[in-house]
C-alpha cells in the first residue's frame, strides 16, 4: 500500500493534492482513485515546476 503525501501548503491538510510515491496522484476528497505517473514523469514535472 502506497504511503500518500499531501502539501505542508493545504489549509488544514485538506482538500489538496496527494502524491504516492510510485503510484500518482489524487484528490483528498476522492481518495479511493489515483492518476498513474511514472517516476521519469513526476521528476520531469518537478525540473519543468523548478524552473519558473
């Protein structure tokens, strides 16, 4: 079972984005679903958010 993160910047810890590490993401107001994303796809994300 994935152990999900959410952002130290959620009011409160709630209604944010969670991520799993080698799972994806989902909402916390939806939790029993996720999106996919590869690790190759989240650290690319993380360098193109890094950069603005």
């Amino acid at each position: 079972m994935a152990t999900w993160r959410k952002s130290s910047y959620s009011p409160e810890q709630q209604d944010c984005v969670e991520v799993g590490r080698g799972v994806g993401i989902r909402d916390s107001k939806a939790p029993t679903t996720h999106l996919p994303v590869s690790d190759k796809a989240w650290s690319a994300f993380l360098a193109d958010v890094k950069t603005r």
